[in-house]
C-alpha cells in the first residue's frame, strides 16, 4: 500500500458526516465491525483493514498520525519508517507509530495508546520525506529496526534494503559494492554500545540483497544459527531452451528452497496463471533441476521455520546436518560466530540473483 493510497483509504470524523453518518451510526459501526478505528478521529472499512498486509496496516496508522503531527519536529522512525520506505515487518506488528525528536537520552517517552515518541536527536541529514510525510532516512531506519526489533524482523528489513540498494532488476546482477557502502551507513547508526546493539551488529554482518522474501532472510538466519557454513544464495541451474533456473540456497549435495505460498495464491505473483499451471510449471523445474545436478531439491514453509529448532527438524528429516553432527535433534543453537563476515567468493558479482516473489 502506498501513501496515497492509504490517505484515500481513510475516513474523517468529517467523511464520515457528509455521507450521513451519525455519532450513534458511527458507533454501531465499530461495535458491528463494518470500521475499524485506526486513530483518534480516523476509521477504515473493515473489510479493507482485514486485506491488508502487516506493512499496510501499519503505513494506515502512520499517515492517520501524520495529521496531528503537522508542524512539530517530530518525525516518523523505527518500524514506522520503514514501512514508508516500502519494508517489510516480518513478525511483527506495531501497535503505535514510532516517532523520533528533540535530545534527550534515547528513552521511549510519552508512550499513548497510539503512539510512541523517542526522545533523541534526528538530524537534517537523517531527515526524508516520502509522500509529503517526514521520516528518518533508509539508513537510519534500518538500523533502527535491526536494533529495537526481533531477529526476524530486523533480517528481513536488511535484506530488503540492500536488495533495493545493490539488485538490479533488468540485469539480474548484484552490485556488492554499492551493498558494502550502504551496508556501512546503516552500520555508522549503530552505537558503539547500548541495547540491542550487539544484535543488530550481528545481523548487519549477515544481510544480503540477493535474498528475495522475508522467509528467504529467516531461512538463511536459522541456516547459520544451526550451524550450516554460508550457503550459495541464488544458485544458478542450466535450464531448458538456454534459460536459467535459480534455486534460493545451495547447501552441501543438496539445494534448499523456502517455498512461500505467494506464488501460488496471489494472482499478481502467478502472473496471470492459475494455480494448477504454477504447480505444474514448478514440479517440471524441480525435476529438471534434480536430472540435471543429480542433487536433492528440499522444500519447507512457513511453518517450517516458526524457529530455529523446528526448521532443523525439517532438515534433518532430508538428512541435511551441519558438517560433523549426525542426525537432528531439533537442539538449534548458534555457532561461537554465527555471523562472520562474510568471504568475499560468498558475494562474487557474477552471481546473479533470484527472480523476484516470495519463494520462487
């Protein structure tokens, strides 16, 4: 959902009584469910509230809020900008937008129902504006989020940033310098101490653009709390009539694929094709796949990594263990560096990325 698109989507105590509703209409609207209250004074069809993404939901609470933000220095930050920088929020679903200003000591301040202000310094230079609406730059929102939120969240928004900031769509190529460089600026946000600071350090080492969903970014942080060596990301499969196929994870005698379930429900991912002939198309590649390396295709969901454990239950059950660890035992736990930089035969440019969708 766009900014736009979200302004359009909200409606106004004012709205609400040009079209003849009533406070005691309005009322019973909310307590029927046919609205959905987003922010004092701001409501959404319910119907439209319940469709919408995590991402969505959240970009609906921050422009609700932008109204009565107007004319302070307070800017939107955290989970609220990079839902405005068009980032995912996996796992997690603020209930209050995020707002940043003024210098204090970085404490959470002035907590509301709807709303939760950092008391810290922002810049001009931190400052962007998207949609007519203020907020903290790319860099600073990431590290923001890869600090304050879960590990699940704070992957998958990396991935997502450098993705937008090194892949390029046309050529089907990775630019790692320019991934390195914006890896650095989110990295100058990050404290040399402090809460979660260490956490977001660590996962800052492991991001990388070539990744395409969230559940690729989670699937690739479990693979290395498991104890998997880096996986080649994207591996690149001769496919029929000079096409190639590109699956998410090669690991030891064996590719690794998070299969979301985006390709096959959602019409826009399926391309027009209906889903018998998505099923299809992707049992022909997997078997072309498999008669052409003579290795093993391994697929798992999203329930599959609801944590570390459980995906590594799922693995071992193909036999895929970490290097001198027979057998699974669903004890996942992180190596001594689970997160080393990553070697730069890891990143080569000539690796070309996957096509875009979840799970493809």
């Amino acid at each position: 959902m766009e900014i736009d698109d979200a302004r359009n989507s909200l409606l106004s105590r004012e709205d609400l009584e040009r079209r003849g509703t009533t406070v005691q209409m309005l009322r019973a609207s909310l307590a029927r469910g046919d609205l959905h209250r987003v922010d004092h004074g701001r409501y959404v069809e319910m119907t439209l509230w319940r469709s919408r993404y995590v991402e969505g939901r959240h970009l609906l609470r921050v422009v609700a809020a932008a109204e009565r933000q107007r004319g302070t220095s307070l800017v939107f930050s955290h989970a609220s900008a990079a839902v405005m920088h068009g980032l995912p929020l996996f796992r997690m679903e603020p209930a209050r937008v995020h707002l940043s200003g003024s210098a204090a000591n970085g404490q959470v301040l002035a907590c509301k129902p709807t709303v939760a202000r950092h008391e810290v310094p922002v810049p001009d230079e931190d400052i962007v504006e998207i949609g007519g609406i203020s907020c903290t730059s790319l860099p600073r929102a990431v590290a923001e989020v890869v600090r304050s939120a879960p590990r699940e969240t704070g992957i998958a928004v990396l991935d997502a940033a450098l993705r937008r900031g090194a892949w390029c769509d046309r050529s089907r190529t990775y630019d790692v310098d320019r991934a390195e460089t914006l890896r650095a600026q989110i990295g100058r946000y990050l404290p040399k101490g402090g809460r979660g600071v260490r956490r977001g350090r660590e996962i800052l080492m492991l991001g990388d653009g070539r990744i395409e969903s969230p559940g690729e970014s989670v699937s690739h942080l479990y693979l290395r709390d498991i104890g998997f060596p880096p996986p080649l990301l994207q591996a690149q499969v001769p496919g029929p009539g000079g096409t190639t196929y590109y699956v998410d994870f090669e690991l030891d005698g064996a590719f690794g694929e998070f299969d979301g379930m985006g390709k096959y429900i959602d019409p826009v991912l399926r391309g027009g094709r209906g889903i018998e002939e998505v099923v299809v198309a992707e049992k022909r590649r997997e078997d072309w796949i498999r008669g052409m390396t003579g290795k093993r295709v391994v697929r798992w969901g999203t329930a599959d990594i609801a944590d570390a454990a459980t995906f590594e239950q799922r693995l071992a059950r193909f036999g895929l263990t970490p290097r001198g660890r027979a057998g699974g035992t669903g004890s996942a736990r992180r190596a001594t560096h689970p997160f080393s930089p990553i070697p730069h035969s890891f990143i080569d440019p000539s690796a070309d990325s996957a096509q875009s969708g979840e799970g493809s």
